[in-house]
C-alpha cells in the first residue's frame, strides 16, 4: 500500500512516519512539498503521487492566533481537506484525518460520543469541524480520528512547556477547571497504524475500509486538567515545581476553550481491538524516552 503522509515535520507526523512504515510505502511531505495553505495546488499533486491512503495529520493549531487569522486557518483545515478527500475519491483512495476536541461547546457533564452535537467556541474549532463535513461529503472511504491535548518530544505543546518553566520556576499557576486527555503523539501514531493493519484493505485496485467510514474519538484513556496534567509531570520527571490550581477565566486568552474535552473511547477500541493506554502511562513512556530529558 503506498501512503501519503502529510505534515511529517509536526509531532504527530514525525511519529506516524515510523509508525506506519511496516504498512506500505510511506510517502512522508511537509509543507514544502504539499503546502495545504494553497488548497487549489493540492488536488494535482495528490493525482500525482497516486496514494492508496491518505493520512492527514498537518493541521494549522495556532489556536489563539486563529482568531485573526481565519482565512489562513479555514485553508488548511477546511478547503484543503476538502481538495484532499475529492483527490482520495478520484483515486479509490481513503483517507485518515485528523480532528480536535474543540469542536464541541464542552457543556455536558459526562465524555462526548460521536455522535453528539458540535458547537465550536472559536474558529480553530469552527475550521476543524468544517474540516470534518468536508471529508465526509467528499471522500466516501475516510475516519477522522478526533483526539484532544496531544503533546510530545518535538514542537511547540504543554509538556515541553512545562519541563522548560520548572527550571524557571518554583511555583506555577495552571488551569484546573478545564479536562481532558492528555494524549501522548507516538501513542496517537500507533494506535493509528493499528487502525490501519486492522481496518483498511485494497480490494480491485481500491482502497475500503472494513468498518463505517466516520469519526472515532481516540486520546489516551482517562482524564485529568491541565494543572493535573503538569503535577504529573513534574512527579514523573522528579521536579519539585509547586502547582497552584486556577480557573480558566484567571487566564483570560484570545480564544475561549471548552471546560470539558472528555471523549468516549469504546468505539476506538472496540475498532483497535483492545483497550487504549491510560494517559499516565503513556506519559511515563514518553518521560523515560532519552529525547524528552
């Protein structure tokens, strides 16, 4: 199977390179190579390169700047999608993609299924939900994978963060009304190939799936907030930085976020096979890997 992978210079592509090389041939773009802020220029490329699969994890994830710059954020996470998921059709290709958390308002009191309503607070969330119908409307072999707090070894995310103040600082202040899954890239990349050995298949020259095409909730199981998520951290990583819980309104930002990121996981697993790793063992794995430290 010949996949094309975009995005390969981000925290989950780099580990989706790796992870999805027993699968096939891996065909690993960056920006350079598939710039998805042109989303005119994609769908020839694509055509191009002839995948079976596609697997998307580039996405523009600049939250807070989102909020003026719109455009730029619909081009990559709406209109070039949608170029993506039209090639992939063309093509009798499928397509893996990526979504967020923050497509929901985060108002309900218990994890969100897939099937829940969506109510975006802020345009990230707004571009990645269009995003998601895009794919749907277009390519009719896809599963979004929505996922929520990711994190890892490369790039700009709280864990990276967060070991970088406590060498700063003895006390931080961290939001503790907000929570989520925090979820590990590399395991986001496995649980991802495992997806793939189990569920994608190339009959007649064509890409299908062997379940529904549609969205899958996976992060790491279990949940926690952000001031939860950096006590954790520094338990792990032997720090003695002190966390003060604050509301999220004491850390007033550009765009608002949902209170509650909780996704339920039984569809994921029963996909996968097998129970999804809890988030404090995967952030174990990840503070024993020598590129963390």
């Amino acid at each position: 199977m010949k996949i094309l992978l975009t995005g390969v210079q981000g925290q989950l592509g780099f580990e989706l390179r790796t992870a999805l090389a027993p699968l096939g041939e891996v065909i690993a773009v960056d920006r350079t190579l598939l710039d998805l802020s042109q989303p005119e220029s994609v769908g020839a490329q694509v055509r191009a390169l002839r995948p079976d699969l596609i697997v998307n994890p580039a996405a523009y994830t600049a939250v807070d700047r989102a909020e003026s710059e719109a455009d730029l954020c619909h081009a990559v996470n709406h209109h070039a999608v949608a170029a993506l998921a039209q090639a992939a059709e063309a093509l009798g290709a499928a397509v893996i993609h990526y979504s967020t958390d923050y497509v929901f308002d985060g108002t309900l009191d218990r994890p969100y299924v897939e099937t829940d309503a969506t109510r975006p607070l802020n345009v990230y969330g707004a571009s990645k939900r269009a995003g998601e119908l895009a794919l749907a409307a277009a390519c009719s072999q896809h599963l979004t994978l929505r996922t929520s707090w990711v994190y890892g070894q490369r790039g700009s995310n709280f864990l990276r963060t967060m070991l970088r103040l406590s060498l700063e600082r003895t006390h931080l202040r961290v939001v503790a009304d907000q929570t989520g899954a925090p979820t590990w890239c590399r395991q986001l990349a496995e649980d991802t190939a495992t997806l793939v050995a189990r569920q994608v298949v190339r009959q007649d020259g064509r890409t299908r799936l062997a379940c529904p095409a549609g969205i899958v909730h996976l992060t790491g199981a279990g949940s926690t907030s952000w001031a939860g998520f950096a006590r954790e951290i520094f338990r792990l990583s032997g720090r003695t930085t002190e966390v003060e819980d604050i509301p999220a309104s004491a850390y007033p930002t550009p765009a608002a976020r949902p209170l509650n990121s909780r996704l339920q996981l039984d569809l994921a697993e029963r996909l996968l096979g097998r129970p999804v790793q809890p988030w404090q063992t995967a952030l174990s794995r990840c503070l024993q890997d020598p590129a963390v430290a």
